[in-house]
C-alpha cells in the first residue's frame, strides 16, 4: 500500500454499507441484485432500512435456460413478475422497472436519466451498482449500469446537473459496487444467506430451473465466496463491496 493510499484510508475513511437508512440497489437485469447483493438487501431490509430495487433492462433475451418458445415480450413480463417475487423474498416490496431493452438496446442517456429521475425520487443515501471496472466483466448491461451508475451518484448533489435528467438533486453520500473484485467494506450475511439462495433458486425459474448446471455452479460459487469474503473480515460469511464516498468519487485517484 502506498503513503498516499495510506494517509487517505485515516484522512476520510470509507463508510460502511450499513450506516446508511435509504438504499437504492440498481440492478442491469432481473436476478443481478440477488446474486450479486442479495443476503446484504435482505440484511438491510431486516433492519428497517428504507430500500427500492431498481431493475434497468427488461430481460427478454434471458438464457439458454429460457422456457422453450417463450417470445421476447413474454419472457420480459415472467422476469417481471419473478423479479417482484424475487424482492418480496429478501423483504422488499419497492420495485422498480426502467423497461429499457436487454442487451444494450438503449442510449446512454435513456439510462442516465431513468436512473437519475429514480435518485430523485427516492433519495437514496447510498447507491448500490455493478462494478464497472471488473476486468472479466463483458456483458455491456452491466458495464453501462455501473459506469452511468457511478456518474448519477457523483452528480447527484448538483441540482443543475440533475435539471439536464430531468430530475431534482438527491444527497447521494456514497455508492456500492457488487459483483466486485476489489471489495474494501463487507457486510456480514450469515444469517441471511438462506433467503438470498431462495430469492434467486426459487423465484427466478425461468433463469435457473430446478438442478440446471448454471443454477448449481453459481450456488456454489456464491457460498464459497462468502466463506472467502467472510475471512478476509473475519465475519464468518460476508458479501464485500467497493465503496466510495462522496469525497472519493472525484480528483482522489487513490480512492
């Protein structure tokens, strides 16, 4: 670690997931959130923290896992309903849909400004994102998500900037980057665990049907994880986040 580095991590320490009471957890497809952040929602919702799912692109091109047959629209309106179910689970009932086109089919600015009109009307204190700067990551969902993500979380505070969305200005103090590979804050889930596993097997059938290979690989995978995750912060069982505060999300290069 360099001086710098150092010197930063005491001068304005990163805040932690949990210190905040109104999350937005913004997803690039149905079932991201869960699998990505999903016992720390369910954390979160357990303590009476105010959360809203905000689910950016409609799904419809799914997986090979997919109902045979099944059209793009009907398979956009099942991601849907599993999505609520999915929330309902995890102990959330505010969902929200941009209904944007799965695969990129979308400009920039559509996503920019749902995102940022959902900010502003919700409030949140804390954005949770795909992190966009994950080096195996090529799905352009969740790479755009992240990166408009993180631009609505810094820009936020700015009320003229946010009028260009469309939008009011929201007191955004930090954001979250799941499905990262750099975590410096984790949330212990041992206890909550159970119901992510049950939000994304059990209610998102048609992306993971019963003892599909993808369904048991990403099972296991996300077990040992938290147990990896859960050592490094001497947790038990954890899922780790990349966070950023409102001071590090511009002109600190170390952050």
């Amino acid at each position: 670690m360099s001086l710098t580095r150092l010197i930063l991590r005491f001068a304005a320490p990163v805040p932690h997931p949990e210190q905040f009471d109104r999350v937005l957890m913004i997803g690039p497809h149905p079932d991201d959130i869960e699998i990505g952040a999903g016992a720390t929602a369910a954390k979160l919702a357990a303590q009476g923290k105010k959360i809203c799912m905000l689910i950016c692109t409609d799904g419809r091109f799914g997986t090979a896992n997919a109902p045979n047959g099944i059209s793009g629209d009907a398979l956009a309106a099942l991601r849907m309903e599993e999505a609520r179910a999915s929330a309902r689970m995890l102990g959330i009932t505010d969902v929200r849909f941009l209904g944007l086109r799965d695969g990129a089919g979308y400009t920039e600015e559509e996503l920019l400004r749902g995102i940022a009109q959902t900010v502003a009307d919700f409030q949140p204190e804390i954005l949770f994102a795909p992190d966009p700067f994950v080096r195996g990551e090529s799905h352009a969902d969740h790479l755009r998500v992240g990166e408009a993500a993180r631009q609505i979380a810094c820009f936020a505070p700015y009320d003229g900037i946010m009028q260009t969305y469309g939008a009011a200005a929201a007191q955004v103090k930090a954001v979250a980057y799941y499905m990262t590979a750099y975590p410096n804050r984790y949330v212990a889930t041992r206890k909550t665990m159970d119901q992510q596993m049950k939000a994304i097997f059990d209610c998102h059938l048609s992306q993971y049907p019963k003892d599909c290979a993808d369904a048991n690989a990403i099972r296991t995978y996300l077990k040992l994880r938290s147990i990896d995750f859960g050592i490094r912060s001497l947790r038990g069982c954890a899922e780790g986040f990349r966070v950023q505060g409102a001071l590090h999300m511009h002109c600190l290069p170390e952050a």
